[in-house]
C-alpha cells in the first residue's frame, strides 16, 4: 500500500469523518471506496470494482480477513 497525503477543510474532514464512523469504517476506507467509485474497473480484472466492499458487520474484519472470506475453520 502507497501512503498519501490530502489536504481537507475543516468541513470536509468532519463530514468524512462522520460519514466513517456512521459506516463503521476508517476515514482512509471511506476515502479509498469513494475513489473506486469514481475510478474505472480495469477491464481485464473487472471484480476489483468490488475488492474490499465486501460487509461483514463486523468492525475487526480486516484483522480476520481469511475467516470473513473464507469462512470459520472447522
């Protein structure tokens, strides 16, 4: 993963960051699957429009990715 910086007004950045905590996600995961949306898939891999969309409900999901995919080992 690539790190950047942004630069938001005030009124941007507490709207996004509500916006974040009403979805249950980090500020960076709201900005990231904005971007997807305005970003085209790339033609060749076109399930990656929805790579990281995927709700569990659960807000540690990323910390159990492999479970959240691929289910609970038996």
């Amino acid at each position: 993963m690539i790190r950047t910086q942004i630069s938001l007004t005030e009124t941007e950045y507490a709207a996004a960051k509500q916006e974040a905590a009403r979805l249950g996600i980090s500020l960076a995961e709201l900005l990231r699957r904005s971007l997807r949306t305005m970003i085209p898939a790339d033609e060749s891999r076109p399930w990656m429009r929805y790579a990281g969309m995927v709700e569990s409900g659960d807000p540690d999901s990323s910390r159990n990715i492999d479970s959240v995919v691929y289910g609970q080992k038996s």
